[in-house]
C-alpha cells in the first residue's frame, strides 16, 4: 500500500483538504501536498474530474469525493473503525456528512445586506439543527463509553470532520455567522474539537509543517 504514491490537490486553506492531509501523514502515507492560490483556480478547474477540489491522485488516477478520500486515509491510518464494528463506522459516516452537508448549505450570495440576513437565518436554523444532533451523539457516546467523542474511545475522522467545522466557524470563516457559536452552545462539540487538537497523531502533522 504504501508503494503507491499519493498527491492531494486543493487549495492553500484548510477548507476540504485538511483532514484528508492530517489523516495521510497520520498514515505515514508521503504524499505530494500540491496547494495553489484562488487565482489560479479558472486554469486547474477544467484539468480535474468534475471541476472540482479535493483531488487525490494515487499512482497516476484521479480520485475525488473528499468524504471517500477521508474515509480511505482514516482507514490506512487507523482512524475509521474496523469492519467488526459496522455501527460505530455508521454514525462515523453519519458525522461525516452531517459536517460536510452543513457546509454545502452555507448560503452565499453577492449581496451583503442579503448575505448577512440569510447567514444569520441559516445559523438559527439548519445549523443549529445539525449541531445539536451531533451535540446529541456525542453526549451519548460520552455516557456510554467515557469521552467526548462522536464514537468510542479514539479520535475518528468523524472528529476531524467536527475539528473542521468548529475551527472554520471559530476563525471567523462565514462571514455574518457568531464566531461564538460553538463556544456558546455545544461543549460537547467543543471538547471534540479539542480532543482532536490535542491527538499525538495531528500534532505531529501541525509540527512537520513548521
Ligand atoms: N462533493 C465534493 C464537493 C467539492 C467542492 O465543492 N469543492 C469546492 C472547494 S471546497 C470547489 O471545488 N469549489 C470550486 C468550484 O466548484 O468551482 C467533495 O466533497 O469533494
């Protein structure tokens, strides 16, 4: 497996393309990590499958869906759970496109006045819905095993789908949307994220970039 060679296409933000870069240096998978500004987005975008971002090519093919390219890095390095444990890798899976569902619907348009009022209508509803789902498996995760995880005992890629979403918003990613949003309301979201910041495994991938 580790013969092949790997290159991730994405741009130079964390967006789509971090876990999937987090999750194959966890892997110990060397792999090419090709970031290009927004500038140059017109010229690649036609050069890819569907005109879009993630891109993982693996010994020359082009593999995209960056929910499938998660789930193969989370499996080569131990951070999907193990074909004896079907339920848990369902509500992994469940997390997964819950976070990157939530993402898509972001509403945007050119209108500022009209962005902001469709932001702050969105943050009152789909995303308070979909946050206090995921705040709700986490608490019965918690109860049940022990941690503040979306499942079991160890750091999943579903956590990382969490870590994503909680840092965009926390970092001011959408604009009219509460920076505080997760921080208000969602310990449990809270502490996954955290769980995820403090992982041996991500902290050795944040420290081979300085
Ligand atoms: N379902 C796809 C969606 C990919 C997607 O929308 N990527 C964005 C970047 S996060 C993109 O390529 N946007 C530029 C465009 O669509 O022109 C996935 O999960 O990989």
């Amino acid at each position: 497996m580790n013969s092949l060679t790997h290159k991730l296409l994405y741009f130079d933000i964390p967006g789509r393309g971090e876990a999937i870069r987090i999750l194959l240096h966890a892997a110990g998978i060397g792999f090419t990590d090709t970031r290009f500004p927004s500038a140059d987005w017109k010229t690649i975008k036609p050069t890819t499958p569907l005109g879009s971002v993630p891109v993982l090519t693996i010994n020359g093919t082009d593999h995209v869906q960056s929910l499938a390219l998660m789930r193969y890095a989370a499996k080569l390095g131990g951070f999907y759970p193990t074909d004896d444990h079907p339920l848990q890798a369902l509500v992994v899976d469940e997390v997964m496109e819950t976070c990157s569902e939530l993402m898509s619907k972001a509403p945007r348009s050119r209108d500022k006045e009209e962005l902001k009022r469709l932001r702050q209508e969105f943050q009152e509803n789909t995303m308070t819905r979909y946050s206090s789902f995921m705040e709700g498996i986490v608490a019965k995760n918690k109860e049940a095993m022990g941690s503040s995880l979306v499942v079991g005992t160890t750091v999943t890629v579903a956590d990382l789908s969490v870590h994503g979403l909680v840092r965009t918003i926390a970092n001011g990613g959408w604009d009219y949307v509460d920076t505080e949003f997760f921080n208000k309301d969602y310990p449990e979201l809270m502490a996954v994220s955290k769980a995820v910041d403090e992982n041996d495994k991500v902290l050795a991938y944040y420290a081979s970039k300085k």
